[in-house]
C-alpha cells in the first residue's frame, strides 16, 4: 500500500467484553487492508483479549493505559464483567479518568482516525484540538417514561419499534445524573454532538468437542451475554420453561458480573438431572460463534444484544427474544418487525416472564408449523448478515476514501473557499467546514 493512502487508526472501546471484542475483530480487518491500528484500553482487558495473528503483529500495537484506583471499585475492576450492576458509576467514572493519559498518547502518536464508544464524552473536545477525525459507533425532549411508550416523533416512517414500560422507566433513569459525575444520556449526546461521522453497525438490506453429545438433536442455543443479571425467580422461570418445552437446548449460563470465583448459580432442584440427555447448561465461558456456527444449532434465545442479533442471523437462526435493558427492547421490537423470531411475552409493567411464557414461545419458534415463517426469514437474512467481508470492504473504503478526499479538497483553496456548509459524503454524513479548516494546516 502506498505509504500516503495508509492510515493510522485509534480504537477506543467502552470497557464492556460485548464492545471490545468487536473492536478488536474490526481492528484485524482494518489491518489486513494495511493500516495501522492502536488498540488502547487498560492492562487487564488487554491481557484478556485474544491473541493477535502473526501476519498481524506489525499492524496492531495494543496500548495499556493505566486504569485509575477508585475507592469503590474492587482491586482488579477494569471491566462491566468485572463488578456488579451497581457499581457501574464508579467503573464510569474510573474510566474519564483516563483522559488525561489517552490525550498524551493522542498527542504523541497523531492518528487520522479515532473509533471510539459512548462512554468517553469528554473526548470530542481533545481531538477537536488536536485535529483529527473521530467516529462513534453508533435533540430528544423525550423526559417521561410515557414518551418512550411510542415511536419518536422524528421517525418518520411507519414503524412498531418503541419500548415497553419498564424498558422506559430504564431509560428516564439513564437521564439522571449518577456516581460517574454524568448521566448515560449526557455521555451519549455529548459524543454524538462532537464527532465528525457516526458509525452505525447496520445494512439498508435488512432495515466444540462438547457440543458433540447433541449432534444429532435440533437445539436452541441460549445465551444472554456477559452483562445480564436475571433475578434467582426469574433464572428459575427461564429454566422450567425450557425443560417444559421439551426442546434440546444448549445454555452458556455465566455467573453474574462482579460475583466471586466461588460464586455458584443456582437452578432449581433436580432440573440438570431432568434435562439430561437433550439439555446441557455450560457454567462458564463459551465460544459464542462457534457454537452458532455448529450445524446442530436451530435457533438463538438471546438478550437482544445488538452483537449477539447480529451473529445470530449470520447463522441463519430464528431468534428468541428475552431483552432486558438498553436498547434490547427495541431490538427485539425489529425482530418481531421483520418476522425472524418473536419475544418470550412478558409483563408490560415489570418486565417479568413466566416458565409457560418461556416453554410456548421456544416450541413455536424452534418446532411448530406457525414457526416456519420465522425460520425461513432468518434462513434469508443469513445471505445479508453473513456478508461480513462486503461491509466491513465497504467501511475501510468509506473512512479511506473520506480522509484522502478531505486532503485533496484542502489542499485546493480555490475548491475549497466558496464552501459555507457542511460537506455532504456519500453515505450522508455531513463533515463540518471547522473540520477542513483545521487540516489546512497540515497539507
């Protein structure tokens, strides 16, 4: 690659296992095509990530960033799986401690790019200053939970996506400021309004040897991240329901964030014994993808993570939605609108389900003829969702494309002078006229 088209890329992921790792499968991507990337988070995470290929190696540099000491943060915290639920402000406001130390290295290294998360809202303001562009990866008067309750007003098409209850009440939460110093809402809206492009992982198409004991059975894989903790009544719901429905089934069931190594989960009384022979629970981590991959898997109970959405269609399978928070409601929401699975119905209010709920939802999906239509459906999105390499060409071109095309215009002053609006890219993403200013000092 010519060395004046080759980019240097920063990667700056929120400090959750469920954002890394698609940071760091991206950050290979972007190196095969011969760019080079600086992968920053903290000592621990960095250690916990898979290893680089070898024909990779000189591409990625992973740059450990001293996590700061809070007070109530346990000693070796440096992620969500890391803690509890609750802790969660002080893992937030652990991690804006880092800015001072990310501006150093920003400083020193000078990138074309930064990809970075919702979380680092104080980040807009130092690659302003430091001029270069910055990517998020992925005006609300909404205030009341009964907003949330309908499609927003700025949707402006016909559209079933809004959330339940007690996914709004979650929300109005998230507008009030915590421990962190700041509210999720004002992380989020102070990233979108800083950055130059927002990334949105979606398509216009679409709008082991342990697993061998199941070989030759239809199962539904159940698996509901690394960051959900369901209740002890309602882990327990979820557990009869998939005995009562009679479906084999794999289950990746870790313990929850921030619980001690000894910590044990707890089903109810002689369930494993019962399911024995058609259901398997697996208590610790497992490869996620290969087990979607593996052709004994027929269909995905999932929390509607946008990740595990994704991976689950790659597949092909019909998708079982039990969402619990964030954005899982109004993924499940797409689901149900495009007919490649259906919820596990739950309580409007509080979010509860029950093991009937749990049961009727996996048959029909997993082996009822009203079903077909869900596993058909996601038997076709497997073509859009299993095109990995055309997406991911097609954003290493876009972000090399935008910042030659950037360069050239500033370097053409009489191009460039009669511009008095934003840029408008091929994607539809404006580049604000401050933003060519500011790289007409370097051409």
């Amino acid at each position: 690659m010519d060395s004046r088209s080759k980019l240097h890329v920063v990667m700056f992921p929120w400090l959750v296992f469920g954002h890394i790792i698609p940071y760091f499968e991206l950050s290979k991507f972007i190196a095969e095509k011969g760019h080079k990337i600086s992968f920053v988070s903290t000592p621990r995470n960095i250690d916990r990530l898979p290893k680089i290929p070898p024909h990779l190696v000189s591409s990625i540099t992973l740059v450990m960033l001293p996590f700061p000491k809070i007070e109530q943060l346990p000693e070796s915290a440096e992620a969500t799986m890391d803690i509890k639920n609750e802790d969660m402000p002080y893992l937030k406001k652990a991690f804006d401690g880092l800015e001072n130390e990310l501006t150093r290295f920003l400083e020193d290294s000078a990138p074309d790019w930064i990809l970075y998360d919702f979380a680092a809202h104080w980040l807009p303001p130092v690659a302003a200053r430091l001029e270069f562009l910055t990517l998020i990866n992925g005006s609300d008067e909404r205030n009341k939970a009964e907003d949330f309750l309908i499609p927003p007003k700025w949707v402006r098409f016909e559209t079933n996506v809004a959330y339940r209850r007690y996914e709004a009440n979650w929300i109005v939460a998230a507008t009030q400021k915590n421990d962190s110093g700041a509210s999720d809402v004002y992380r989020c809206g102070k990233v979108i309004d800083g950055c130059e492009v927002i990334f949105i992982r979606h398509c216009y198409e679409f709008e082991s040897d342990w697993l061998k004991v199941l070989e030759e059975l239809r199962l539904v894989y159940v698996a509901l991240g690394s960051e959900v903790t369901s209740s002890q009544d309602q882990l327990n719901e979820l557990a009869l329901g998939l005995e009562l429905s009679g479906v084999p089934f794999f289950w990746a069931l870790r313990k929850p964030s921030g619980t001690v190594e000894s910590y044990s989960v707890d089903l109810p009384d002689g369930f494993e014994e019962r399911v024995k022979g058609r259901g398997m629970v697996w208590k610790s981590w497992a490869p996620q993808l290969k087990i979607l991959s593996h052709d004994s898997v027929g269909g995905f109970l999932t929390h509607c993570g946008w990740s595990s959405f994704v991976e689950g269609l790659t597949f092909g399978h019909p998708l079982i939605a039990l969402p619990f928070l964030v954005d899982q409601g109004l993924n499940d929401r797409i689901i149900a609108d495009k007919q490649i699975g259906i919820e596990i119905p739950k309580n409007d209010e509080d979010g509860s389900y029950t093991k009937n709920s749990v049961s009727e939802t996996v048959k029909l999906v997993m082996v009822e003829n009203e079903g077909k239509k869900f596993r058909d459906k996601a038997k076709e999105m497997s073509a859009i969702f299993g095109d990995r390499h055309s997406s991911l060409n097609f954003f290493i071109a876009f972000i090399s494309s935008t910042f030659q095309y950037l360069i050239h215009l500033v370097s053409d002053k009489w191009r460039f002078e009669p511009l008095t609006s934003p840029l408008r890219c091929s994607i539809g993403t404006s580049i604000p006229l401050k933003f060519l200013l500011r790289w007409m000092s370097r051409v």
